[in-house]
C-alpha cells in the first residue's frame, strides 16, 4: 500500500484547498496563543472557513486549542494575574453558556459582523481619545460585559480576543503577564467547550482525525511566539496587538456583511 493509499483512507478531509489555509490558520493560532500577534487567532477559523463550514472550522481546532493551551500553560502560568482573572473568568465561562444557548439561533456570519464591528470601533475611540499615564483602568462591570462577550464569540468562532483585548490592552499589563493571563483565560474557556461542543454534534471521527494530522503544527507557534513576546520591546507588542485588532476587526466585519 502506497503512503497516498493510506493517507486517503483516513477520515479525515483530504481537500488540498482545506490544507492550504489550515496550516498558515494553526501556525496563526498559535501565535496569537502565546500573546504575540495578539488578536491574530482570531482570523484563524474564518481563514479556514474558506473551505469548510465554521462549526466545522471550530471543531477541528478545539483540540489543537487544547495542545497549545498545554504548551502555552507550562511557560507562562506562574507569570498570570490572578486577580484579574479573578474578574474576567466567571464572565468568559458565563458567555461559553450563553453561546451554547444560542447556537444555531444567531448566524456565525451575525456574530462575525457584530463583534467585528465593536473592534474596530474600540480602535476608533483609542485613536481619538488615547490613554494617558494617569487615567483610571476601565470600570469593572465593563470587564463583566466584555468577558461575557469573549465567552459567547470564543465559543461560536473561536474568536474571543477582540473583547478580552478591549479590556486587557488598556491596562498596559507587561507582555509577559498579558501574554500569560490570557493563557489561562482561554485555557479555562477552551476547556469548557468540550461537553457542549459534543452534545452539537460538532465532535466526529472526521474532524477530530483532521485534528490530529494537524496536531504536530500546534505547539511549534505558540513556542515561536513565546520567544518573541519575551523579546519583543513593550511598544512594539501593543503596536502589534492593535494592529492585529484592526486586521480582525475588518476582516470580520467584512465577513459578516458580504
């Protein structure tokens, strides 16, 4: 038996047209994983939703979320702000619930387009009213509401950053610590997603086999971007995070209308 033989008798998805946006999608991930591109991973299940349907898209990388949350925890738990998580855990959890309810009733194409909207509307205020070293952090119940939100668009599209960085950013944590706090954040999300995941329908043979092709992709972009993160200069990463608030917000957006 051939090595193509055996390949095609896997169950898994055998589209070249998947493949060539699954792996750049994973490698994002990854990244946006480990703090750096922050706000990039959220393009990941829209990239890949160029060749298969988004609950499809999010099923199959719910367990590479899973890896790089593993990899991620290891190097950067001890470093977290626990406190705010604290604050923003309960919220993002609530919000996992609130997306199972609401599953199949709001489009993800509404989601996209709505939470895209609220992004780059954050960008808009933070150019027109920049943050100056002595303004007070965002008020609390707005870290409620924007955990909710990350909660719910985590769940539908794996796409919680834009409202988790809508709170975080302002707070001007160090790369390490952000990069480290959303960690633990996702991980907890992520991790409640399986149950409800399965009871959808979401987890098969299928999917779950594509995810384990793509498996070895995982850990190697989140251990890139956690070399960078702790090299990287302060200004420069929150440079990168809101540009890459900007390219989702846009990009999701656009999803949403077109």
């Amino acid at each position: 038996m051939t090595a193509w033989n055996a390949w095609s008798e896997w169950p898994l998805i055998h589209d070249p047209a998947f493949w060539a946006v699954a792996v750049p999608a994973v490698l994002m991930m990854g990244l946006s994983k480990s703090g750096f591109l922050g706000g990039f991973g959220s393009l990941a299940v829209p990239l890949m939703s160029l060749a298969v349907p988004v609950p499809q898209a999010a099923a199959i990388m719910l367990p590479l979320l899973l890896v790089m949350d593993a990899t991620g925890l290891q190097q950067l738990w001890k470093h977290c702000d626990r406190a705010l998580l604290r604050r923003l855990l309960p919220a993002g959890l609530l919000g996992t619930l609130v997306g199972t309810l609401l599953f199949g009733v709001l489009s993800t194409r509404t989601v996209a387009g709505v939470v895209g909207a609220l992004t780059l509307l954050f960008l808009a205020q933070r150019l027109a009213f920049p943050p100056r070293a002595d303004h007070a952090p965002p008020p609390r119940p707005v870290g409620f509401v924007l955990g909710i939100a990350s909660g719910f668009t985590s769940f539908v599209a794996h796409a919680g950053s834009p409202p988790f960085n809508a709170y975080v950013l302002p707070l001007r944590l160090n790369p390490v610590t952000y990069a480290a706090t959303a960690a633990v954040f996702f991980a907890a999300v992520n991790l409640s997603k399986w149950i409800p995941y399965a009871w959808l329908g979401l987890i098969d043979l299928r999917n779950m086999a594509t995810s384990l092709a793509l498996m070895p992709l995982a850990p190697i972009g989140v251990w890139l971007g956690i070399r960078a993160t702790r090299r990287i200069d302060p200004s420069w990463f929150y440079r990168l995070a809101y540009a890459g608030m900007a390219l989702t917000g846009a990009k999701l957006l656009y999803d949403g209308l077109r």
